[in-house]
C-alpha cells in the first residue's frame, strides 16, 4: 500500500507550487527594475521633444 497522504496539506502545497510558477512568468513577462523604467522614460522623454523639434508648422 501507499503512504497515507493529508489531503489538505497536499492541496495547500500544490497551490503554493501553483502560486510560485505564476510569479516567475509574472516576473518574466512584467519585470523591469526601476532603472529600466526610468531609462526607457527618459528615452521616451527624448524621443517626442525631438519629433516635436522636427515638426514643420504651416
């Protein structure tokens, strides 16, 4: 025979591996550090303010 099992412990065990396994694709797909964001704003920042500088006015 098998070992006797706690159901509950090994539901609650299954959703913490459940809950870990999100967490790392949430970090994968959304994960950026706060430097990356602010480099990617300043960037941005840039970017328009130059476009702006291009435009031609009528």
């Amino acid at each position: 025979m098998g070992d006797v099992v706690n159901l509950n412990r090994w539901r609650k065990t299954k959703a913490k591996e459940e809950k870990a396994r999100q967490a790392e694709s949430n970090r994968v797909a959304f994960g950026r550090t706060k430097a990356e964001k602010q480099t990617a704003r300043k960037q941005s920042e840039q970017d328009s303010t130059e476009l702006d500088g291009k435009k031609l006015e009528d």
